[in-house]
C-alpha cells in the first residue's frame, strides 16, 4: 500500500455494509434471500444481518423501522487500523468509539456529513471464510479465437448469488455540491474517478477508495442532486455477483417472483460495469453489478456532460428516476 496523497484523511480500507429501516421486515426478508443474499444473524424480528459469499461478516443491515417510515441509515467502510478510528472520532461531530454488536466484532464510529447522511467507519471485524458457489469463470468463444472445445457452458436458474457490497450513492440539495465534495474528500480517503457537469459545473461525483498505487473499484460512493425540491436520500446500494450471465438469470428470477424492476439489463459509460437496478419491498433501489473498472492515482479524472448518453452503453431506455 502507498500512501494516500493526503495523510490527514482517513485511510479506509474497503467497503464494509450498508444499513437500511424497513416498516415492513417480513417483506424486506425474503426480497433479499431472492435477491441473492444469506442471513447470517437474526434478531427476534428486530434486526437481521445478510452476508454474500465473500469474506465480511455481513454486507446489509435489515432493521425494522420505528413509527411509519422507511429510511436508510448510512453506509460503512473498514479503516485500515485502530488509529485511524481514534483519529475519526475526533472529526466534529463524531461519536465516540463504540462496540459494533454485530456479527464479527468490531467497533465503529459514526460520522455525519453537511446534510445529515451517516458515515459509519468500522475497525476489528472478523472476516469470514469466503464460500463462493460453484460458479464457472466462462472460456468465451470469439469470432477469431474459439478456445471452448467439446465443452458446454450449462447455467441453472435461481437467484443470483451475492459476493459483497460494492458502492451508494446519496443526493444532496442543489447548490451543495463544493460543501459536500470538500466534506468528504478532506475527511476521508476518497478520491474522484469521474465528475459529471451540466452548464459547465460539477453536479455528480464518483469517487473511489484511494490506496495509492494499488487499484479499487471505479467508485465506492457517488453523490448527485437531489430532484427539484426533493429531499436528501439514498440513491442506491450496489452489490457485485459472479458476471453477466449469473446477473440476467438472477433478473429474470427477481421478475418471476413479481418484484419491481428499476433498470436493467444494461452496461454503465462510467465504470463499465453491468447494471441490473431493482426496487425492494420498501421502493429502496438496488443493484446487481458485474465486471466494473479499477482505478488507481494515475488513473485519469474524466470529465463527463450530464446526459443519457453518460448513463448507459446499451439496455433499456434510462428511467425517469435517473
């Protein structure tokens, strides 16, 4: 690991889950069992911790929501060390260290940014062993080079298993954007990898965990404006699956239960992965994704107009949310 550009920052490791209150937890349980996730702790119709199939303890916090609301209650990140959580907690308005209480151990401290979105940075876990299912690495059969000889490739239907969680993304008022910008990328180790304009001027960011010289995902966290008067929200949480073809026999096993599609099958301009967008039981978006991007410091900051056009390579026409 080389150092981040600015050592003030909280060096952060890697994604770690994401926490969301649901009014109706019954529902919300079986959506993410059919969207590919494991349960790896519950709590007596409280509170339940799923898990994909890679190394963390867990990857999405279900909680049951109080009065009559479904809210999300912010994303976190693993810190690269104990000091790092003690440096977190004295960033203005922190909470102290506090014990995790959650499947693997740990401790966290929870930060809040310009407009209320938590941040929750998390040291100690222990990780798991990883339990990938037997899914195939395909041998593809191109025009020109046809490696697959006397072999099948042969796919079972069903849920698309989830490995981890990705990326989110929050929107903030418009006309935030330089105080959410400056927020994030002075406190934490995050760094842009594309920056999307209209008229000219920044209003979509996507920025990726910032280890120096080694790659990360094209992004770990996004923020964009909110819709006109709208108010500061959840964008999306996206969780990475095998590759495509476990991604569109997931999709077409989410449509067959009857769930709500988003947006999806398609491919991203902006990190390139491919994107299968649903609604959970409570209209939370969320997303499938496979084969994205890995960026480092050299990799260039790409300047990007904001359209249709940066949203999408191919799939179905951009929805209306986007």
């Amino acid at each position: 690991m080389t150092s981040t550009k600015t050592s003030s920052r909280i060096r952060l490791l890697k994604t770690g889950f994401v926490i969301y209150y649901h009014i109706d937890l019954i529902k919300a349980r079986q959506f993410f069992l059919d969207f590919g996730m494991q349960i790896a702790e519950e709590r007596a119709g409280k509170e339940i911790f799923f898990s994909g199939f890679g190394t963390e303890p867990f990857i999405y916090i279900a909680r049951k929501a109080e009065g009559e609301t479904s809210h999300f209650g912010g994303a976190a990140y693993i810190v690269e060390s104990r000091f790092e959580l003690e440096r977190a907690a004295q960033i203005t308005g922190a909470t102290g260290i506090e014990p995790l209480g959650a499947p693997g151990g740990g401790e966290v401290v929870t930060l809040t940014d310009p407009i209320g979105h938590k941040v929750h940075l998390v040291f100690g876990q222990q990780e798991k062993q990883a339990a990938p299912p037997e899914l195939q690495k395909l041998v593809v059969n191109y025009e020109d080079e046809k490696p697959r000889k006397g072999k099948f490739q042969r796919f079972e239907p069903g849920p698309a298993p989830v490995h981890r969680w990705g990326h989110y993304g929050v929107t903030y008022p418009e006309g935030r954007y330089e105080e959410m910008y400056e927020w994030y990328t002075a406190h934490l180790a995050l760094a842009p990898s594309d920056i999307v304009l209209r008229d000219g001027k920044p209003i979509t960011c996507f920025f990726h965990i910032d280890r120096g010289l080694e790659f990360t995902d094209h992004h770990a966290f996004f923020m964009k404006p909110t819709k006109l008067n709208g108010k500061p929200a959840v964008a999306h949480a996206a969780f990475e699956v095998h590759d495509f073809d476990v991604q569109q026999l997931g999709h077409n096993y989410l449509e067959s239960k009857g769930y709500e599609l988003c947006w999806g099958v398609g491919r991203h301009v902006l990190g390139s992965q491919v994107f299968d967008y649903w609604f959970d039981t409570s209209k939370f978006m969320v997303e499938h994704y496979a084969d994205g991007d890995l960026v480092n410091e050299d990799t260039k900051v790409a300047y990007v107009k904001a359209g249709p056009e940066a949203l999408s390579v191919w799939g179905p026409p951009v929805p209306p949310v986007f």
